[in-house]
C-alpha cells in the first residue's frame, strides 16, 4: 500500500488547488430598468429582452402582490 515518505508542503498543496477557485457569474445591466442579469436572458424584474417585452410571468406576480 503506497503512504507519502514524505509531507506534503503547504506550497505544494495550494500549487495543486489553484484552478479550483470560484468564478465569478458574468453580470450586464438591463437596458429596460438597470437591474442586473446575466447577459442573453430575459429579466427577471421587468420581463424584457432586447428592448421587447417577452416574459408574462411578471404581470402575474405583481397581481398576486
């Protein structure tokens, strides 16, 4: 059964894990009311896309309100 002869160093060990860092999720502004969304999505707060109203769900939601 293979055991390390010998431990591993901490620079050694941080070297391994650099390319397991999160990443950020990319973030535009919506070009209706400013919030921000991820970029070729409908928004969730006003419904539109590319300047041209495509999600209902949101009228719904603020009748239920």
């Amino acid at each position: 059964m293979a055991v390390p002869k010998r431990r591993t160093s901490k620079s050694r060990r941080n070297k391994r894990r650099t390319h397991q860092g999160l990443s950020v999720p990319a973030l535009v502004e919506c070009s209706n009311c400013g919030a921000m969304i991820r970029p070729h999505n409908a928004c969730h707060k006003c419904g539109y896309y590319q300047g041209e109203k495509v999600d209902h769900t949101v009228e719904l939601e603020k009748e239920r309100h």
